[in-house]
C-alpha cells in the first residue's frame, strides 16, 4: 500500500471520542450569524447570491400586492441565520469539513422585519467509509430557529462529512476518472443552449398553482445553474456570509481562537480552509478536482427550483437534500423534478416532489424530496 505524505491532522478516536462528549449539548460559543433579521438588504443578498429573482423577495411594489402584503425571505434564507447549521462544524482541528445535506420543515414564512434567534447543538456521529476519503465522519447538527415572537419559523438537520485532507488527495478513488479528463471548455453553442434555459425559466409568481391542477407524473421544468465560475461562489458568499472569510485584524483574531483553521499559502500566509471554494492549489491538496461550490449554495438551488415551479401562493413545508459529488468550477448543473404523490392533511393540500441535479457529463450532483403546501380552488 502507498504512504500517504501526511501534510494535516487525521481523525484521531481520542478527538473523536472527545467530539462525542458534546452531543446534545447546546452551541453558545460561535461566530455570530450573518443575518439577524430578514431586512430588504439581507433578503436580496440572499436571493441574488443563489441566482434567484423572484419579485417576490425583492420588489416591494410586486410583494406588497402578494399573499403577505410585503417581501418574503426565501426558504434557504435559514441558511445565514445559524453558522453551525451552515457547516461551522466543531471539533477535529485540520480535517477538513464538507458540507453535504439538510433535512428541513419549515413552519411558517420569514417576513420582513422578522428577527431570529436560534438554538443548535450536535445531534449525532456516524463513521463512513467513503471513495472519496475513506474513513469519514458525518457530523449531524440539529437546528431550530426562531422569529422575534417566539414562534417556530423552521428546524431540521445539516451534515457535513470530516475527512482527511491526505488521504483524500492521495488514496481517494472517488474523481479519478474526473481528475483526468481535459479542463471544460464551452463552445458558443453549448452556452447558447444553457443560457437559453435562463431564457425560458419560468417564475410562477401570482398565478396559483392550484392542487387541482397538479398530477402524479408531471414534470417540473429543468433550472439551470452555471457554468460555475469564481465570481458565481463569491456572489453566494455575499449573501451567506462566509464561514470564515475575514480581513485584517478580524482575520488574526479567528486564527488565534483556533489555530487550527490556518493553512499556509504560497505566500507563506496562514490563511483559511474555505478557499477551496476559490483557490485551485489548496482544492486539490484536499482531494479535489479544482475549487468547487458551497454545499449551502446547492441545497438552496433545489429550494428555489421549487418555488419557482409552486408560486407565490405555496409554502415549502419540507426538503431533504443529499449532495452526492462536489461540483468544481467550470461546471454546469441541471436541476430536474417530478411530482411523485399529492395529498391534503389537516385540511392542507400537498405535493411531493423528487428532484435531481446531473452536471453536463451526466454525473450524479444532488438528490433531494421536497414537499410543498398548494392553494385549492375549492378553499
């Protein structure tokens, strides 16, 4: 068997074991989130972050005429609301962290002016073995947030897989084949094609989709997303916050509070893991092909696929995401769904929908099952 030249930290049973201790314990010392209240500037850094123009979170004029009478924060916007939810993930110093799902019902919608608070803590472990890495661990955290009356807006899971950066890079098998295929290169047709997709993106908006109208079987139309670039991940980044982009003093401070996140450049600068979402050089010292997406960017496509298709008059009650590969920049993803069962309980109406993301090769990205509440004419 090869040695694997040991650069970062590996995921020792006593750390491990340690980890373990913090289950169920309530996380009061983070980074504060990004985004404390759905303000019109946070919700449309957030909706434009993630490629998302729906009226409905950004055009006071439109949102006042809709079912709320003001904006909306989209489902996602849950994400820059708690930094743990979001991948801020404790323990095991040096092994790298990537976020890979969420599993969320969401009670009620996030209105303008509404401020949050949230409570978080670790749910669970669970050791993998993986191409990607090998031995991984799944790290599991449970969420609840809350608007300023008390009241529950949305709680659910997130995970992120712990693997060693090493061992990734030198013995995983996961992107062989990827790793030696020629960089993407897009010929005026291909972006015609894709940019002709944004053309035809068809936001429901207004007009209701009624539960009456929605069949077992029916199609959702494809939404695009990409070709990926650096530009579209600092967009994302805008609106998220980043979990660790820094400046300056601020930057020093987070590396003196954990030493531990700084990995040198060739500079020779201690600088942050999260440039794997930017830099190429440190993307495939951690087994990567090149610098790729945010998890959270993705979870929150699938969401918007769905209120595109549901309208203004739906409510996303519940989805479950599964990354299934990273998506390096270059990239282009496209997002396909099917209605799989439509049901009322207490009085509501719903659809189910599966949805599934391919990258232009055809490889597997995402996975996910959403569920979304609709009007009835008969209501």
């Amino acid at each position: 068997m090869a040695t694997t030249q040991q650069r970062f930290s590996v995921i020792g049973d006593k750390n491990l074991n340690d980890l373990r201790k913090l289950i169920n314990v309530p996380i009061e010392d983070s980074l504060e989130p990004w985004c404390h209240e759905a303000s019109r500037d946070n919700i449309r850094h957030w909706a434009h972050g993630i490629g998302d123009d729906n009226p409905l979170w950004c055009d006071p004029a439109y949102a006042a005429k809709g079912p709320h009478g003001r904006l909306v924060a989209p489902p996602s916007f849950i994400f820059p609301l708690n930094r743990s939810f979001s991948g801020y993930v404790g323990g095991l110093a040096g092994v790298h962290a990537m976020f890979a799902g969420i599993d969320v019902v969401w009670h009620r919608p996030m209105l303008l002016g509404d401020e949050f608070t949230t409570k978080v803590w670790l749910k669970d472990l669970v050791e993998h073995d993986t191409r990607f890495a090998g031995r991984s661990i799944q790290q599991i955290y449970r969420c609840e947030f809350l608007n300023q009356r008390g009241e529950l807006v949305a709680e659910g899971d997130s995970w992120c897989f712990r693997t060693e950066r090493d061992t990734a890079r030198e013995r995983g098998t996961k992107y062989a084949e990827t790793k030696q295929r020629s960089p993407v290169k897009y010929s005026r047709e291909d972006l015609a094609k894709i940019f002709a997709l944004y053309e035809g993106e068809e936001v429901r908006g207004a007009t209701p989709r009624y539960i009456e109208d929605v069949k077992v079987g029916d199609k959702l139309n494809t939404m695009v997303k990409g070709p990926m670039t650096i530009t579209g991940f600092i967009a994302f980044a805008q609106g998220w916050g980043g979990l660790y982009i820094r400046a300056n003093k601020l930057a020093w401070k987070q590396l003196q509070k954990h030493p531990g996140l700084g990995i040198v450049n060739k500079f020779g600068i201690p600088d942050v893991p999260e440039r794997v979402h930017w830099e190429d050089d440190l993307a495939t010292l951690v087994g990567t092909p090149a610098a790729y997406d945010y998890g959270p960017e993705r979870c929150s496509w699938m969401t918007h696929h769905l209120t595109n298709w549901a309208g203004d008059s739906s409510f996303l009650r519940h989805i479950e995401v599964k990354i299934r590969r990273h998506n390096p920049v270059g990239d282009t993803l496209y997002i396909d769904g099917e209605v799989m069962r439509t049901y009322t309980e207490d009085g509501a109406h719903y659809a189910t929908i599966t949805q599934k993301a391919v990258q232009q090769d055809g490889e597997l990205s995402v996975l996910a099952t959403g569920t979304v509440r609709l009007p009835s004419r008969a209501a």
